[in-house]
C-alpha cells in the first residue's frame, strides 16, 4: 500500500511547517510555490547595508509556536532599542517627551479598548469561545461580543470622555497594528491581542515590536527548508485545484497536473483569487475573498543621516503612522522602520516619499536611502498580515476551518491564536492542520 500523497500550496512557514510534519510520519509531499525563494511574507535580506526584514520581524518568548522552533533551531534573540526621544502629532502640533509619557498618555484609552477582554477570552487561542455551545455564562456576554465586532477601537475611544490627543496616539498605534484603517477594523481583534499579553499593552508591545532574532527570520525557515526531503518546486503557480471527498488534483500553470490525497493550501485571502477552485468554495468563503480583510497598509525601512534614536506616532491621514530607529549603521547613519495605513500613498523605494514622513516629525533630518516591499500589491500575498474588518471576527476567518472535502486550508490568516502581526499564527495552522490529515488519513 503506498503512502498519502499530499500537495503543500506554499513554502511560507505554514507551507513548510505542514510538510515537516507530513514527511515526518512518511507521507508523500509536494511542495509548489510561486516565488522564487521560501519564507513567504517572511523575507530577511540584504537592503541599504544592512540585514532587514521585509515583512514578519518580532519574536518573543510568549509565542508559542515560534518560540519552539527558535529553540529547535537554536536560534538567538535581542532588543529593538528604546528610543531617547519621541514625537506624536495631536491636533495638527507635533509633541515631543518618551515613550513611557507615551505609554502613559494611551494608558486610559488602551483600558477602554482592551475592556472585556478577560470576558470574551479566558482562552485566547479559542477566540471563539463565547459563541459556543459550551460557553456557560450569560447571554449579555455574547451579545456585547458580537456588538464589539461591529465596532472599531476609534468607535469605542469616540463614544467616550477620552481627549484629542488620547484618540489621535490610539489612532497612530492602531494604523499600524492593524496595518490598515482603524476606523474599518473589528475592535475584537485588539482585544483577543490584549488576552494573548496578559491583558497589558506593555506586554503587547513586546510580543509585537521589541524582540528581533539574531539571524533573522531567515534563520528559522530556512532551517525548516534545510529539514525537507520532499520536492520543493520554486516559480510554480498554482492556476486550479479539484477536490472532492476522496482526493485533489493541482493544476500548475502550464498545464502539468499532480493528482493527490489531500491538498494545503497555504495561500493567503489577498491572492486565493489567483486559484480557480472546483467545485466552488462555499459561499462563507468566497464572501471573505471578494470582501478581503483590512490589510492595506505598508512596511517601510528608512535610512536617516546621522545617529538618532526616535521614535514617532501620527495619526490619520497621515501617510505614515509609526517610525522607531532600529538599527545603527558604523557609519553612523540610522535605519528606521515605518508603517502606514495605505500603501498606495507611498514609494517605498523613494528617499523623497520617506523625507515626506520623516518630515511630519523632524524636518531638519535627512533621509538619504528608502526600501521596502509591497506586500498588498504582490500578486502572491495580496495583503500584509490579516487584519480583520468589522464583522470578520465572528463571521470570516473561522469559515476556512473545515471544507467537506481533502482540500485544506493553513496559514496565519486562519490561526486561532496571533492571526497577524507576528508569524506564531503561520506556525500554529502548518501544525494544526497536517496533525489533523494525518490523523485522518493513517
């Protein structure tokens, strides 16, 4: 009797994680990707003279999964630095103190936006929870759940007693940690954030923008790469999949088909348009990938003249939301790290699109070189890290979990625990997600 054959439809840290587990136990597998390198939206390489991370960057011990392969692979970490001045725009006027007055200045509203988060997630990988048969406590909880989908974390700081200058540092924070508008994301995204860090934004923001890995995110999967046997087959596009009860077969673009036992589809929303699915996904499905999720922002680096460790927050309409140093060139110039809400309001190739960011905070820097990569108009990612609209919490991402069928999909975009932002929730669906084929199909 052979083994499952299985097909893994990309090499990004779900894609690899899956096939790991597959060929562990003596499966079959395939793995096809449309780049021409592994990693996915993780891509450490070589920009402006230095090593710099093009998408996913933090790491922390508080993650689960990725904090098991940093261990596996023996893989160090260190600190973004503090920064020894900040600057946040309020109400058209630039401001200037640390990032502790800034801490303090965001506590109050940050407990308004966190608020029920113990409640609604007393498990925050089971985000789910409450709307579940199992859930034992009153219905008025399930009822402000579902209402706290339908509303924003700017919703919640308007409808309250909170000053300009609490929303506009919310809205900086939140344009980037949402990588899109804040206005259109679900506030339960924030919230399941704030039960994944103990309920604290300090911790939050040390899981999400203070730990680096010594070698870079390239250090992790590229080992996991390192560890396959199977086939991994670069520039290959994946143009159709047919899968019904019993099997799948993928077809390439080209033509070639590779017919199979089950296939992963690692793909994230913003590119499985790219597919022609048969039979049709459901209906659940195809509504979140022609709605898409709130991903339409950018991830910048830019290179300043001279030594200055900043940090930076601006809010709506501003082009870019956050700027913080991040590393410190032997030359002596600066390389800092900028996101933003929009990307198609910028170049992220373009000193003078940089200078116009910097600029909102200090004028008198110049900024000498700039990179980047689009994620949201990458063809094969269509997004950055999945961020979830209004409504998407409860009725999106969950519908993915289960086909009917041996099609099956992985990634962040489905992840349980961190969704986005940091790539524990790639890992966690790779696992999850071939332990379950496994299971089925020995």
């Amino acid at each position: 009797m052979s083994n499952p054959h299985i097909v893994v439809v990309g090499a990004g840290f779900s894609g690899l994680v899956a096939a790991r587990e597959l060929q562990t136990v003596g499966f079959d597998v395939d793995v096809v990707e449309a780049r021409d390198r592994v990693g996915g939206r993780a891509w450490t390489d070589e920009r402006m003279g230095h090593t710099l991370e093009m998408g996913a960057t933090w790491v922390h011990w508080m993650q689960p999964h990725v904090w098991s392969e940093i261990t596996r692979y023996d893989q160090g970490i260190y600190p973004s630095p503090f920064a020894d001045q900040a600057y946040w725009v309020t109400g058209g006027e630039v401001r200037t103190g640390t990032e502790e007055q800034i801490d303090g200045l965001m506590a109050r509203a940050m407990s308004a936006i966190f608020e029920g988060s113990r409640e609604f997630f007393p498990n925050p990988h089971d985000p789910l929870h409450v709307l579940s048969d199992d859930f034992a406590g009153p219905d008025e909880v399930r009822e402000r759940f579902l209402a706290a989908d339908r509303t924003s974390v700017l919703d919640i700081l308007r409808d309250g007693d909170f000053t300009q200058e609490e929303i506009d540092l919310c809205d900086s924070y939140w344009s980037a940690g949402y990588i899109g508008d804040p206005n259109r994301g679900s506030s339960l995204m924030a919230k399941q954030w704030a039960a994944l860090s103990d309920h604290r934004q300090s911790l939050m923001d040390d899981q999400t923008l203070r730990f680096k890995l010594t070698n870079g995110m390239k250090g992790i999967y590229q080992n996991i790469a390192d560890d396959l046997s199977c086939p991994v087959r670069m520039n290959t596009a994946v143009s159709a999949i047919r899968h019904d009860e019993s099997g799948a077969t993928v077809t390439l673009e080209g033509g070639e088909t590779i017919s199979c036992d089950a296939v992963i589809v690692t793909v994230p929303v913003g590119a499985l348009g790219n597919i022609d699915f048969e039979p049709a996904l459901p209906a659940g499905m195809r509504t979140v990938i022609e709605e898409e999720w709130n991903s339409t922002g950018f991830k910048m680096w830019i290179r300043i003249k001279g030594h200055h460790n900043i940090f930076g927050y601006a809010p709506t309409p501003s082009t870019g939301a956050l700027l913080r140093s991040e590393y410190f060139l032997p030359d002596g110039d600066t390389i800092c790290v900028c996101f933003g809400s929009q990307h198609d309001r910028v170049e992220l190739d373009d000193p003078a699109s940089g200078q116009r960011i910097v600029d909102q905070w200090r004028p008198d820097l110049e900024v000498v070189d700039c990179t980047g990569h689009d994620w949201v108009a990458d063809t094969w990612s269509g997004q950055a890290w999945a961020t979830l609209k209004k409504g998407q919490f409860t009725n999106g991402w969950h519908r993915f979990h289960e086909t009917g069928t041996r099609l099956r999909f992985a990634g962040a975009d489905w992840a349980k625990g961190w969704r986005g932002v940091v790539v524990d929730g790639a890992i966690e669906m790779g696992l999850s997600t071939s332990r379950r084929l496994i299971r089925e199909l020995s």
